[in-house]
C-alpha cells in the first residue's frame, strides 16, 4: 500500500534524477538495479529502503535527508493565489526542468533579458522589454 510519504521520496527522487539529468537507466545502472525499479519508486509503488535510499542519495550527491525535505506540517503549503510562493511539485515537472537548464546554459546578459521579460509578462498588463540578444 502506498503511502503519502513513499510518494513524496518518489517525487523528491524523480527531481533530483531530471535536474541532474540522468536517465532512469543511468541511475539504475549507478546503484546496480534495473531502470523498472526506479520507475516503481518514482511513483511510489515500492517503498524504498534505507540501504537503498542512502545508495541513491550518494549517487544523487544529496544528504538522506534531501528526500524528507517538506514532509512536515510547517513544510506543507499550497500555492494559493499568493504569487511569491511555488507549488509544492513544481520542481518535479519535466517542463520547469527543461528550462532552467535552458536558462542556465545562455549567457549572463540573454539570461537578464530573459529574467526581465518573465517579469514584464508576469501580470501580463507591462509590455515586454525589447530583447536585444546581441550585446
């Protein structure tokens, strides 16, 4: 039976593995097990156990305690409508992954241009900057 806290390690999991972006072959392969069962503890169909969880934290390079993180009541928030506060799984999405990646391999002036046109299009009432790549 899955539990609320084997889905929170599987998502903490799944985050670290894209963020640094590792295949789940790539990790099976890192801690001597196949890729299904990866698989089985990103979406929290198996339990994983502590031999296991500190194999994945070293090959992750996170602390244990790295897939606990927000667990705790004071930890649990909901996005709401306050602007200033994520999601609690929006790091866990495939598409927030691929562009911080993005982001960070530009330049650091493409990155500022970047920055200030998400923030103009934000509350989308601000027309955006003009983007001038070539500085």
């Amino acid at each position: 039976m899955t539990s609320d806290i084997d889905l929170h390690v599987g998502k903490r999991l799944r985050r670290r593995r894209r963020l640094l972006g590792l295949t789940q072959q790539n990790l099976a392969t890192e801690v001597g097990i196949r890729f299904q069962q990866i698989q089985k503890y990103e979406c929290g169909a198996n339990r994983v156990s502590a031999a296991r969880l500190f194999e994945l934290s070293e090959a992750l390079s996170v602390p244990v305690q790295y897939f606990y993180e927000g667990l705790s009541d004071q930890d649990h928030f909901t996005a709401g409508n306050d602007p200033e506060i994520l999601a609690p799984d929006v790091l866990s999405k495939k598409e927030t992954m691929d562009l911080v990646r993005a982001y960070y391999n530009m330049g650091e002036a493409p990155r500022k241009h970047l920055l200030d046109l998400a923030k103009s299009l934000q509350d989308g009432t601000t027309k955006p900057p003009a983007l001038s790549l070539m500085q």
